[in-house]
C-alpha cells in the first residue's frame, strides 16, 4: 500500500532535476553559435566542425580509447583470477594480504595512487608514457573487477563446478566450460567498469603520463582550468552521449540475457522434473 | 601448479605495482629534499643500517611547523564531513522516494541514479563552472528574478566545491540508503500509525533507525573519496580553498618538493585509516546481520 505522496513527488522531481539540469545545459550550450559561453546566440555547430579539426584532442583521444582497452582487458584477466583464487582458493600463504592490496586500492585517494605509482616507474628508470599509464590503470581497475566477479562467484552454485570434475573435466575445463560462462555478465560488468575508470581518470594519468602521451581528461583539465570552453561543451556532448547509448544498450543486453537464462532455468526444470 | 600460477600472477602483480611503491613513498617521505633528478636523497642505498641511520622526520616536523598544512588537513576534514551531511540532506529524500514509487518505476530510477556515475567525473564537475560562474545561467537567474542586484560570487568559493561534491558524490548516498529502505517491511509503519504515532514520528522513530546502515555506509562512500578529493577543489575552489589533495598536487607538480609532498601522502593515509576501518567494521557487520 505504498504511495507516492506530494513530499515524494517533489523530492524525486527535484532530485533528479539537480542530478541531470547541470549536464542538458552543458549540452544545449554546446549548441551555441557565441564564443561566450553564457550568452545563447542562436542554434550552431561550429564547435564540433572545430573540435573535428582539433588534432591536439584527436591524439589524446586515440591515446585514452587505447590505453582504456588495454587496461581494463589486463585488469579484467588479472581481477577475475584474483576474485576466483580469493573466493576459491582455500587457505594459502599471505591471504590476509592479498586481499587488503584488492580492498585497500579501492578507497585509497588518487593523488595517492598516482604518486606512489610515478615515484616507483622513477625508481626502476621506467620512462613515461603510455605503458605506465596502463599500468597504472589495470593496477587499481583490477581490484574493481575483482570485487564484481567475486561477489558473483560467491553467489553461485558450486557444485555444478564439482559435478564438472567429477565427470571427468581438467580444473581448467570446469573453469572455462562452467564456470566462466556463468560468471560471464560480472565478467563483462567488470571489463566496463575497468574501462569506464580509465577514460575517466585524471589524477593518476596525470602523474603517470609523460610528454609523449596525454589522456583526453588531462587535456580537458588544462583547458577548463582556464575558464567554460564550448570546444569543451562539446567534447563533453559526445562523451555524454557515448556513455547514454553504452549504458542503456547494456542494460538491455542483460536485461535480455537474464530474462533468457530465467526461461533456461524453466526448461530444465520442465524437463527434469 | 596451475594453482599455484592462478594466485602468483595477481598477487606479484599487486605486489609491485601497489605495495611496493607505497614503501617507496614512504621511504621518500623520510629522506631529504635535494636539487637533483629525481629530486630527493635515496636513503636506502646501504642497506638496512645506513636506512635508519639516515632515518630523519624533518619533513613531518616541517608539516607540523607550517600551519599551511594544519590548515589544509582540518580544512579538509570539515569540508568533507559538512558535504557529507549536505549529501545525505539531498539524497535521504530522494532515495525515500525511490522506496515509495511503485515497483515498475524502480529499475528507471536505478538507472537514472547510476547514470551519472557512468558520465565522467571531470565533466560532471566542469558542468557547474559554466552554471556558478559570475555571468553564469545561476546568476543571471538570480538578477532576473530580482533577487540581487550584482552578479554573486560563487564560482571559486568554498561554498562551489559543496555543490561539486553534493553533486558528483550523490549517487553513492542514494544508492545505499534506497537499498536499505527497500527492505523495509511497510507494514511496520502501519503498526507504528496504528498504535497512535503520527506519520512524522513514524519516519523519524522506524524508518530512519531501519535505515541507518543505509545511511552510514552512504556516509562514508562519500566522506573518504570527498576527504582526499582534488579536480573540485581546483576547478570550483577559490584559492582560498585548502584541501590535502591540492596541496600534495600543488607540492609534487608546482613546488617540486617530492618528501614533503609523500609526508602529506602518508598523513592522509593514516587519517583515513580511521574512517576505513570503521566502514569495513560496519559492512561486516551488516554481512553477517543478513545471514
């Protein structure tokens, strides 16, 4: 007997009004024909003809697709057999510690990270560039993947991996025929979330990145310290709508694939029972 | 063996690649400062006994010396735990109203919380330079509705880096809380009704205490990255605004000063110890209160 009373309406309306108004006048700005940022002067698309021609946000942008694929598929191969050895693996030497290096990077701040990070490739005379960004990136994104596959692999039904040994299969058969198909939507989860952490990221690419590779977010940063851009405006507009249509379309494609393996589910029951 | 390799590989990989260099920061943070590159006198070359030797506090007696840095750190602290509660001001009401919508509503407004959390941080964030700025959309709002005379300061204060973090750090508020309320048996707030409360004493005397867990794991998802955080204060602070993460940025980039800046590294850390802690205590708790 919930209902929705005026307080709830109005929360919700206003909620979400701050949540999403600073981003759709960010966009409707990025329309604008006027230099000035504040000031609308008619429907334009010039900054993006600009932004096109910009190689400087091309390069960086190349730079940051790269090392965000990259990164997040190390960390995805890395998180998901740290998850499984954690959830898995019994008792073995220096558990305790593994599992604080998953945790503690998690709510470590970045300007930590990141110094830490660039002090060690100095120390080891590791020149900056686009491989320390990616270790940097697949570093902390793995024990975000690490967290999603476990909890995924915590909730799932082990004996249908011991069903799998028991019938023959190599440990590594059970894994990639049983169990890696059942945990494939955290898996993938995992891979966005690594991926989506790495476009992102300023502090640790900032101290990781040498002169002869900047990220997209650090040219960002440089350019909007100096003031509102509507070159940024619609960089921002695009970036906004790559994530809109990746989102929604993932959704969906779970959405999907649950409702598919729901209806599995029911077969076999149907045809067991 | 297969085994064996499965645990290596993430583990050596964490090993180097976090563990270590957190040794390194610390080791820098005691050594001296030097014009060299890289800027600082490695302390360790001779092995252990020349490390302690060589051992000396001087940075952390520098930071204790420079009220700067006092400053910063309970500076830090207090932005953080009013944004904190500034979050749950604006997210409590939002996720009681997620709670209360009707089932078929709910996955949108899951969607529509997480969605920004997809968006990056640093566009989020840049959106409110163009809405507080002095001929900003705000602003010139405000002059329209008569209600100033002169454009407001409001872009480079501290009171733009409470929005930057109300704003970016909301999700992490709402989503916790909803889920906590959405396990609320409704019907216990029909008892509350029934035995004679009114709908506010209700809320306040079983919603809100069903809800704490909710809103102490939401407090510190936003209190620990606000603690430490770095793009707000310098893209909405003012300079004026004194947050550890600025200033251990502006120590590493601007001054060049490598074992100042890991000293301030490492008092962070270990004034985030506590609040970690803490949330891990609390999330175990919870864990083991649901099973």
């Amino acid at each position: 007997m919930r209902r929705l009373s005026w307080f709830n309406v109005t929360s919700l309306t206003l909620g979400f009004a701050f949540l999403y108004l600073p981003m759709v006048i960010l966009i409707i700005y990025s329309f604008n024909a006027s230099k000035l940022v504040t000031v609308w002067a008619g429907f334009s698309t010039r900054w993006y003809g600009e932004l096109i021609q910009n190689e400087a946000f091309l390069d960086a942008a190349w730079v940051t697709l790269k090392v965000a694929v990259i990164s997040s598929t190390l960390a995805t191969v890395l998180g998901t057999m740290a998850a499984y050895t954690l959830v898995r693996g019994g008792r073995f030497f220096g558990r305790t510690l593994f599992s604080g290096m998953i945790y503690a990077p998690l709510v470590m701040p970045e300007v930590i990270t990141g110094l830490s990070l660039l002090l060690l490739f100095i120390g080891i005379g590791l020149d900056r560039g686009v491989l320390t960004i990616v270790l940097a990136h697949t570093t902390f994104s793995m024990c975000y993947v690490s967290v999603v596959v476990s909890s995924r692999l915590i909730s799932f039904d082990r004996s249908l991996e011991e069903a799998a040994l028991d019938l023959g299969a190599s440990p590594f058969d059970a894994f990639r025929l049983v169990t890696l198909p059942i945990i494939a939507p955290a898996v993938i989860s995992g891979w966005l979330l690594a991926f989506t952490l790495s476009l992102d990221d300023l502090v640790i690419a900032s101290f990781t990145a040498g002169p002869s590779a900047t990220t997209l977010p650090i040219k960002i940063f440089s350019a909007v310290r100096l003031g509102v851009s509507p070159e940024i405006n619609a960089l921002s507009t695009i970036m906004i709508a790559i994530v809109t249509v990746g989102v929604l379309t993932a959704s969906l494609v779970s959405k999907r694939a649950s409702l598919r393996q729901q209806q599995d589910a029911q077969a076999a029951e149907r045809a067991t029972g | 063996m297969r085994r064996a390799a499965l645990i290596a590989v993430p583990y050596f990989w964490l090993l180097v690649l976090f563990l270590v260099p957190f040794i390194i920061v610390f080791k820098i943070s005691l050594s001296d400062a030097a014009l060299a590159i890289p800027p600082y006198t490695p302390t360790l070359r001779d092995g252990i006994a020349a490390m302690f030797a060589e051992f000396d506090f001087e940075n952390f007696v520098f930071l204790t010396e420079d009220d700067l840095y006092w400053k910063a750190y309970l500076s830090s602290l207090r932005i953080a735990l009013l944004s904190t509660f500034l979050t749950l001001l604006v997210g409590y009401p939002i996720a009681y109203g997620m709670a209360r919508a009707p089932e078929e509503w709910r996955p949108t407004l899951m969607m529509l919380v997480i969605l920004p959390f997809w968006t990056s941080f640093l566009i989020r964030v840049y959106a409110w330079m163009g809405i507080l700025s002095n001929e900003g959309l705000l602003n010139q709002l405000l002059i329209w509705l008569g209600l100033i005379g002169e454009p407001l300061q409001m872009l480079n204060t501290n009171f733009a880096v409470y929005v930057g973090i109300v704003y970016t750090y909301l999700p992490f508020m709402i989503l916790p809380i909803y889920a906590a309320l959405d396990r609320m048996d409704g019907s216990l707030i029909e008892a509350a009704e029934d035995l004679g409360c009114s709908r506010l004493q209700a809320f306040w005397l079983v919603t809100i205490p069903l809800s704490r867990n909710g809103i102490i794991a939401g407090s510190f998802l936003v209190f620990i990255p606000a603690l430490g955080e770095f793009v707000i204060p310098s893209l909405l602070g003012g300079s004026g605004t004194l947050m550890i993460g600025k200033v251990l940025w502006e120590e590493f980039f601007n001054n060049r000063d490598w074992p100042v800046a890991s000293a301030v590294a490492v008092i962070l850390l270990l004034i985030l110890v506590i609040p970690i802690v803490l949330f891990q205590r609390n999330q175990q708790k919870q864990a083991e209160a649901e099973q």
